[in-house]
C-alpha cells in the first residue's frame, strides 16, 4: 500500500467491523477495542513536509496503538471469536483474524522529505509499547515467528531503498537562512513509553505488560537537519535518535549527521538507543560561512542525560564530542576499539552530574581548528560524581589546551570507576604542537624536562 500523506497516525484510525443490521458483531464491550488502530499490511510512506510552506511539529508516521507480537485480535482488537462467528446469519461468514498473528507494525519502505521550512520534525514516532520495524528485507509471515517477502508493489520500493533518509540528497546546512537548505531540529527516530492496554487481556496474558516501545531500523540512516537558537535562546539540534521515557530505539547499521551541531543518539529518562554499526557526525554538508562557523565542530556522538543509556556498537566518527554523560546513572558507552574524534572546543568526552562514559578505544585528535579555540579546553572532562573509563589502548594527539586538569587523585591507571579518569594505561600522548599546558593545579608536576611527553604522563600520574 503506498501512502501520500503527511502523517499516518496509526492510534484510533481503524474502522469498526459491524454486521448488516449495524451493530458491532459479538458483544458491544468490543466497540472501544475494535477502533484501536492495528495494521497488517504493507507499507510503502511517501511524504515531503516543510519543502514549500512553513511547518512546525509535524510527524511522518506515529503510532500509539501499542502494535507489537502478542495481541490477540479476537481479545484485544473487538474481533468476533469463534462463537460470535457462528452466532451470526449466515454463520461463520467471518474469517478468524487470530490465524493472521499480530505483527509489529512493518514500514518496508519510507521517502519522508523535510524541508527547508520544516521546524522539529520527526520521521518516526513510537509510543505505548508499540514496536516500529523499517527497512526489513522482508516482512513477518502469518505467525509473526518468521519472515516472508513482500508480495505488493512495495517490493520494490523495499528493494530501491538503500537508506533512510530524511532529505533525498546531501543538502546545505547553513546557519544562515537565505543560504540553508536543511530543516530545522529534526528527529529520525523518537521512541517513548511502554505497554500498558489493560483492556487487552490476550496482550496482557502475552507478557506485553510494560514492554517498552521500540523503534527498530534496519537500514543505514542519514540526517541533513541543521541547528538554529530558539526564541529562548536555547539551540535547537536535529537528534537523528532518541529513546524517551523507558522507549527503545535499535539502529542496525551506520547512522550519519550530516549537518552541524547534531546528536547521533540520545538517550534519557530510562530510555535506551542502541547503535549497532558506525556513528558519524563530522559536519559533511555543512556551509564554512560566517554565520555557520562558530557551530561546526559542535556534534556529539553519544548522549545519554539522566538514567539514560546508549551504546555504539561500531566506532564513532566524529567531529566534536565523541560522547557525553550527564545525569544520575547516564551511561554512554562507545565501544568500538577504533573510535576517532576530533574536538571542538569542549573536548571530546564529557561525563558531569553523575554520568559514566566508556571509551573502547582510538585516536583523540585535540587542535585548533579556529584560532584560539583550543586554548583553555581540555580533551575530557569529568567533575567529581563522574568517571570517564579508557578501556582500550587510546591515542590522543594534542596541540593545544591542556593536557591534565585536576590532581593526581584524579587519575587511575586501570579501569573502573575509582577516579574521575579511569584506565590511562591505555592511553599514549602525543604532544604535536607547543601550545600546550601540561597541567594546571596542585598536585602534578608542570614542568617538561626532556623526556618523551608518553613517560612524562606516566611519571606524573
């Protein structure tokens, strides 16, 4: 089925199912379940929101019906079961909808387009348990336990499609109006909340009962949105995903930014994001004018706020923050082994607030990319409620800033969660520039007398 809208909202969409004397079939207690929007089909989306006309909020497909594995249509959805069926004149002109498992709500294909004028939009919004799977290969069989190909004219758009994307090319990020061409604060992917239909007794029975909601997508996916500051002057970033309020978001391949001042993944408020290939955010399509100068080398990788969590499986790329932790029990874990980040001005990793962050390895790169830039910035920071974990062997190669903040009770050499830095017998320093301070407080030497700057940051720490 291909759609040509703006929005598919699939949480009280459906049409009742009645007989010919209209009156729901079985008892009237399934009115209320029977509009409770599930759909078994194929999909193919279709929409560009913001290209010629202001748009503020607007949302390619959102579902709030809780859709997932485990419904069961003639206890949950109104339905005729087995008796309601024969009960009718003719009887049993019914078909069983129970043999046609319950699936999660399959999007095989999707071409939603924000525009210049798009204000925070989003591509994929999930809510109350529902489960969102994008850019499968193939779809669910009848029994929801397998998969099977896609048998509509949506093949082919499945086939076509080789990413998700939310503008057709690689279009100009520009903090200037008259030069961008990239909408504004978008969002790939937003997931939130969990499973709670308890009028649906055949989910409940199922164990759906606070399954978190997921949005699960298969294919590489590419942002072009761009930030801009608000009327509070707060900045408003395009996230490509963000899993909200214990909601779940999977991302199965690489995911890349291409504009400036992005998030790649953000995590918070019990929510998880989880990043199973590469993350990339290294301003691709961003304008070097004036007006978008001062926010280029500004994207974070990982961001996880207050009891939330992300994982990168693959390795981050990124030109800014590789990763930041901000919160109580805030985790962001870049676990790849060959992760590169070149910093901003705020470092490359940041754990405040009681945030933890996990470092699996390769090359920090800490420079001037703008004069004086670097001067007083230092490649990670962490205050005294949080820990930065170095678990695998990390390059830094620093020209500028300063090296070592803080003192030497800082620092542990193995890995954990003693100290503010954790694991830095892992890390090897080199000092490419003559820009920079060593260290800045009491308790650790400042001074360089000859040796190579790797023994040196091993004697002092």
């Amino acid at each position: 089925m291909r759609y040509y809208i703006s929005v598919i909202d699939m949480g009280s969409a459906a049409t009742p199912h009645f007989d010919g004397n209209r009156t729901p079939v079985g008892n009237s207690n399934n009115w209320a379940k029977s509009i409770i929007g599930i759909y078994q089909g194929e999909i193919d989306v279709n929409a560009n929101i913001g290209t010629s006309s202001i748009s503020v909020g607007n949302v390619g497909v959102y579902s709030k019906s809780g859709q997932r594995i485990g419904i069961v249509p003639s206890e949950d959805l109104g339905a005729p079961n087995a008796a309601a069926r024969a009960g009718v004149l003719p009887p049993n002109i019914h078909p069983d909808y129970d043999l046609d498992k319950v699936h999660n709500l399959e999007i095989g294909a999707a071409k939603i387009y924000f525009g210049k004028y798009s204000t925070d939009g989003v591509m994929f919004a999930s809510e109350n348990g529902t489960v969102m799977d994008i850019g499968k290969s193939k779809k669910a069989d009848k029994n929801a336990t397998g998969e099977t190909v896609y048998v509509t004219e949506v093949k082919d758009a499945v086939a076509a499609q080789t990413e998700i994307r939310d503008a057709a090319t690689n279009v100009i990020s520009s903090y200037d109006d008259t030069a961008n061409k990239a909408a504004t604060g978008t969002v790939i992917a937003y997931s939130t909340g969990v499973w709670n239909n308890t009028d649906m007794p055949g989910g409940t029975a199922a164990g759906l009962t606070n399954k978190a909601s997921e949005i699960n997508l298969y294919k590489p996916v590419v942002m072009t949105g761009r930030a801009k500051l608000d009327s509070s002057n707060k900045l408003n970033r395009s996230v490509a995903l963000i899993g909200d309020n214990k909601g779940i978001v999977n991302a199965e391949k690489n995911v890349t930014a291409l504009g400036y001042s992005s998030i790649v993944a953000l995590a918070q408020n019990n929510g998880v994001v989880n990043a199973k290939g590469d993350i990339v955010a290294k301003d691709g399509a961003a304008a070097i004018d004036t007006a978008t100068k001062p926010y280029l080398y500004d994207n974070i990788g990982a961001y996880a706020g207050k009891n939330g969590t992300v994982n990168v499986e693959g390795n981050a790329d990124i030109y800014g923050i590789g990763a930041m932790a901000s919160g109580t029990n805030a985790v962001a874990n870049l676990n790849g082994n060959a992760n590169t980040i070149k910093t901003g001005k705020s470092g490359a990793l940041v754990a405040t607030n009681g945030g933890v962050v996990k470092f699996g390895g390769g090359t920090i790169t800490h420079s001037e990319n703008f004069t004086g830039d670097h001067d007083s910035s230092t490649p990670f920071t962490a205050d005294s409620t949080s820990h930065i974990n170095f678990t695998a062997p990390t390059t830094l190669n620093i020209s500028h800033g300063i090296l070592i903040p803080g003192t030497k009770a800082d620092y542990a050499a193995a890995t954990g969660t003693t100290a503010k830095y954790n694991g830095m017998s892992n890390v090897t320093v080199n000092l490419t520039g003559d820009n920079v301070v060593l260290a800045s407080n009491d308790g650790i030497h400042k001074i360089w007398d000859g040796t190579t700057i790797a023994n040196l940051v091993k004697k002092i720490l």
